[in-house]
C-alpha cells in the first residue's frame, strides 16, 4: 500500500473528518469481508458445477466436438466454460450443456444470512 505524505499538517477540521472515516471503515470491514467469502463460495460452487458436468460429459465418452454438436454451442466456449476461464456463464449455457450430457441443473433460492 502507497504512504500518502502531505507537504502540511492537517487542521483540526480534517484529521476528525478522517478520523471518523477510519472509524466507519473499521465497523463495516467485517460485514464486507463476510459478503465477500459469501461470494467466492459461490464461485466455488459454479467451479464444482463445471467440474460435475465434464466428468459427465466424459464418463459418458463425449468429446468437445460432440458436444457442440448436441447444444449448439461452439466449442472454443465449451473448452473454455469447463477450464473456467469464462468466468459468468449464462443458466441458459448451464442447462444446455447439463441436457446434452444426460443432467438436470437446479436452481435453488435460499434466504439470505443476517449480516
């Protein structure tokens, strides 16, 4: 992290104003960081979505051409979805590939955690 330095003090004024902006950030870091681990296991469980539905496509002796052919997709896209270097995939992209390799994807909501 960058130091800032200032060429001149800070007036009573101002080291309250960041005085008190310290404090704020200081209360909310902990719900920030909570929502933030919240998220990442959620991309941890697209992660093992993916990895659920290659081995399907696998275990079922599909290649990427085949499957191309089954959902329509290209297959630059679907090396890239299970690689996971395409990072947001669309329901509509899940539940294509899900079909053509013999799945059902299930969508679940669930109420939210107090913060």
């Amino acid at each position: 992290m960058k130091r800032i330095v200032r060429d001149r003090l800070l007036t009573a004024e101002e080291a309250t104003k960041y005085k008190a902006i310290r404090h704020q950030v200081a209360q909310e870091l902990p719900s920030l960081a909570s929502r933030h681990h919240q998220r990442m296991a959620a991309l941890d469980q697209l992660q093992e979505i993916l990895r659920q539905l290659k081995a399907a496509r696998e275990a079922k002796g599909l290649s990427l051409a085949d499957l191309r052919e089954l959902t329509g997709m290209d297959r630059s896209a679907l090396s890239k979805l299970e690689t996971g270097r395409r990072a947001n995939p669309t329901v509509e992209t899940l539940v294509r590939y899900a079909e053509a390799v013999g799945k059902r994807l299930l969508v679940i909501l669930a109420d939210a955690e107090k913060q």
